[in-house]
C-alpha cells in the first residue's frame, strides 16, 4: 500500500511526458486531479487501517537494495507522517485544482507536480536515513523548476536562492547521517540498527548542531529564513500552496523524528539554548509582517513566525507540547495553504497584491465579497480565535511548553497578538472602506478559484470543533518522542492527559 503511494504519481508523471504537447492545458490538468484524487483516497485509506493506540510503524514494506551501502527500500507510516502524508495528497490536490486553465508547457508543469508529490511522500514514508536524504534532495529539482519557469519577474533569482540554502540543508544532513552511521559502527541506514544513544554526549550535540542546522533552514528558522520569502513572491499560487503548506513540514519532520527521535539526550541538552531561536523566529517574523505592504510576502514571513511555535514545543519536549508539534504542522498547512489560494486570487482579479493600493473588496456588488470573507475567516484562524485549528494547536503549544519554558511561551504569546495586529490591518485596508479607483470593474470570480478555499475553510472548522479527530492519530507516538531525561519528568507532572479516543 505504502509503494503504491510512490508508484502511482511516478508511473503518472512518465506517462504525462508521453502524452502530446499539444493536448490542451486543460487535459492535462484533469489527468493529474484522478490521479491525485486517488493518491488522497489512498492515503485516507491507512486511517481506517491505522491504530492509534499501536506505538511504531505499522504497513511495514522493507526490501534489499544496495546492501554494500547499507541502503534499504524501507517504508512506513506512524503517527508522525501519518497527518503530514494526507495533508501532502490533500493540498497537491488543491494545488493543481487552483492552477491556471492556460499554462505554457503543462506536460513539464504537471509532470513536476506528481514528481514533487512523489518526493515529498517519500520522504515521509522512509525509515532509512539514505533513504530519506534522496527523496529529501529529489523534491529540490521540481520545486527549482516551478520556481525559474513559471515564477515571477525575478523568479531565476528567487529559483537560484531556493537552490543554494535547500543544497546547504542537505549536506548538513548528510553529514550528521554519515556521522551517526560511523559513529555507531552501525552496518546499514536502517533507523532500527543505530543506536546513537550510546555515544558521548559530545558527539551526539555535533550530530544534533548538523541536523538541527540543516533543518532550520528548511523549516526555516531565523537566521535561515531569507530564502522563503523570495520564493513565495516569485512562486505562482500553486507552487506557494504547496511550499507553505507542505514542503517547510519536511523540516519540522525531520527535527521530530531525527533530532528529537534519535538524540533525546543532547536535544535535552540543547533546548534552552534552540528555544531562544524559536522566540526570535516568531517576534521577527511577526514584527516583519507588520511592515510588508505585498500580500503575499505578509503571509510569508507570517509562516516563518508560525513555524517558530513548532521549534517552541519541540524544544520543551513534554508529551503535550509534541503533540502540539504535529497539530501545529497540520493546522499551519491548513491555513497558510488557504491565506496563499486568496491572495492569489486577488493578485490575479485586482492586477496588484499592494495593500495600499487595494481598499473596498468586500463591496458585495464591485468587489470580491466571498473571497474576502473567506479571507477573514483564514486570519481569524491564523490569529488563534477559537473555534478554529489555529486556536487548537496554538494552545496545545503554550500548555505543553509553558511548565517547562515558561518566559518563553510568554513571548511567544506575544507573537500570537501581533498575528492579529499585521493581518488586522491588511484586511482592514484591502477589504474595507470604499471601493478603489484601481480595483474597478473585477472581472467575475469563477467557483474553481472558491471550491479550494472553501474545502480548507471546513476542515479549518471542523478541526477547530473537534480536535480529537486531528490529534488522536499521533497521540502515542508523541509519547514515545518524550526524551527519557529531568524534562520528561516534569512534563509528567504537568501534562494534561492524552487525548482518549471519545466520542464528539
């Protein structure tokens, strides 16, 4: 079931590059929904199979490849990358539905969508850390690709800057697997043969500072956060959908599953020191936002701060603050997958993303009154207004860290106001007031720019209402994240209890 997961999109993406160029743009389009349409199914199909309450990996597929080398073809799925798989078929499914109706060179466009969506699967799915490093490095030549053909007017720069930190990130990451493998002594890459628990505390904190690097950037965390908003203003709305939503998640995951998974003890260690990073990410990210006037790069740096919480309840390493680590990944995905659809949307209807020059578009005759108050809706789900996602995870965040960091998580709360400060004041200007001379005369919204939106909106909803129904799937496996050390004890002590299996 796992390799079907692969094989679908690869056997789809070298059947695309088959098919004439000249086919429509359109039929293009209609071949990759199918085909992710059924990937989503699939993937929703391991949830009725899932248990929960089993700690692991559970659809286990292991097979020899290159055993000289000590690489494995080795999948599975657990709690961690269960969510993060169906966000990733979920959002490329949207990603593509919100692709424009005429595309130059759809065959190379589409093939690169199904490609991405291989690699980023595969990277979830994978239980070697060989294994994990190709699919980790085969996302970054589709997503260069997107970036430098159909980006923006200075998208060779914003494709070449991608290119460059994404590189770095990897041989970081090598680096430390290399180091844990020969460290170890161990004979293979499979996660079940290293035991990098049993080396010095010196050498795990070197491992730890690679890894941690590495994936900073991807998340990305201040200081290595300069690349994300180049890409987001000169990415299209699809490829944006898809780098917010998805692709930043290949950082959070590896930062659980390797950093905290594998070096418990040194990221004990460490945490006080990476939860200062993760303030700073949230208030520079914040404070950044406030003072953009492009849309789209508001919601980009609004992503850097949201992604700092991440760092916040990873560093406290309490079973509910992990937890909440997975929450916030989903709900960030969520939201800022929806934030990028409508801005999109009123880039392309309006002409321009400058708030200053926007004003009125929730004028219900001339303007764009449900793509506004969809826009409302995403802000107040981003802000943390209860009732949405955004709500959910973020306080999941700040109970599981305040016992532990709690000057900290206050800071971090900060962060939280000033979310509703900068996105308070983009849609005061932009849809309030008196309509703009500028924006006169939009052309009508046509329902494929709404559905999207509209889908995001309910699971905003619906997983604000009834969080057991995101959290429960990760809950034992969080558990088992819990480094064995003095933070373990307290979270003990301070944690609410896990989230039983209840009914609504």
């Amino acid at each position: 079931m796992l390799s079907a997961l692969l094989l679908i999109p690869l056997i789809a993406a070298m059947m695309t590059c088959l098919l004439p160029q000249s086919l429509p743009s359109s039929r293009f389009r209609s071949i990759s929904v199918v085909v992710l349409t059924a990937l989503l199914g699939l993937s929703l199909s391991l949830v009725v199979n899932f248990d929960p309450h089993v700690g692991g990996m559970q659809f286990t597929e292991q097979l020899p490849w290159v055993d000289w080398l000590g690489l494995s073809y080795h999948l599975g799925v657990d709690g961690i990358s269960l969510p993060l798989i169906i966000l990733n078929q979920l959002l490329t499914l949207i990603a593509i539905l919100s692709s424009p109706d005429k595309l130059e060179r759809p065959r190379l466009y589409y093939s690169l969508m199904l490609v991405l969506n291989l690699s980023v699967t595969g990277a979830f799915l994978s239980q070697d850390l060989l294994l994990f490093f190709i699919f980790y490095e085969l996302e970054l030549i589709p997503l260069y690709l997107l970036i430098a053909i159909w980006g923006g007017a200075r998208r060779n720069y914003a494709a070449t800057k991608f290119l460059l930190y994404t590189a770095t990130s990897g041989i970081f990451i090598l680096a430390a697997f290399l180091g844990l493998v020969w460290l170890t002594g161990a004979s293979s890459f499979d996660y079940r043969v290293l035991a990098p628990g049993t080396l010095p505390l010196a050498s795990q904190l070197i491992l730890l500072t690679g890894l941690f690097i590495g994936f900073a950037i991807k998340i990305p965390i201040f200081p290595f956060h300069t690349w994300l908003p180049d890409a987001h203003v000169e990415a299209s709305t699809s490829v944006s959908v898809l780098l917010a939503g998805v692709l930043l998640k290949l950082g959070t995951y590896g930062l659980l599953r390797f950093c905290v998974g594998m070096l418990p003890e040194a990221w004990s260690v460490a945490a006080p020191v990476l939860v200062i990073f993760a303030v700073i990410s949230v208030l520079y990210g914040a404070l950044t936002a406030i003072a953009q006037q492009d849309m789209k790069k508001m919601v980009a740096y609004s992503s850097i701060a949201h992604m700092g919480y991440i760092l916040l309840a990873a560093a406290a390493g309490t079973h509910l603050s992990l937890l909440a680590a997975i929450a916030q990944s989903v709900s960030h995905g969520l939201i800022s997958a929806m934030l990028f659809l409508l801005v999109g949307v009123v880039g392309k209807k309006t002409g321009t993303r400058d708030i200053d020059k926007l004003c009125g578009l929730l004028n219900p005759e001339r303007g764009l009154p449900i793509i506004g108050s969809l826009m409302i809706v995403g802000v107040m789900a981003s802000s943390g207004i209860p009732g949405m996602v955004g709500f959910v995870s973020e306080f999941l965040v700040f109970r599981g860290s305040f016992p532990v960091f709690p000057v900290a998580t206050l800071l971090c709360l900060v962060g939280t106001g000033l979310t509703a400060v900068y996105f308070l004041l983009m849609v005061n200007r932009v849809f309030f007031g008196r309509l703009s001379d500028v924006v006169m005369n939009l052309p009508p919204v046509q329902w494929g720019d709404r559905i999207p939106a509209l889908v995001l909106t309910v699971l905003l909803v619906v997983f604000g209402l009834q969080p057991n129904w995101l959290v429960r799937w990760s809950d034992t496996d969080a558990a088992r994240l819990v480094p064995p050390v003095a933070v373990a004890q307290l979270s003990s002590a301070v944690d609410a209890p896990s989230f039983p299996s209840a009914n609504p």
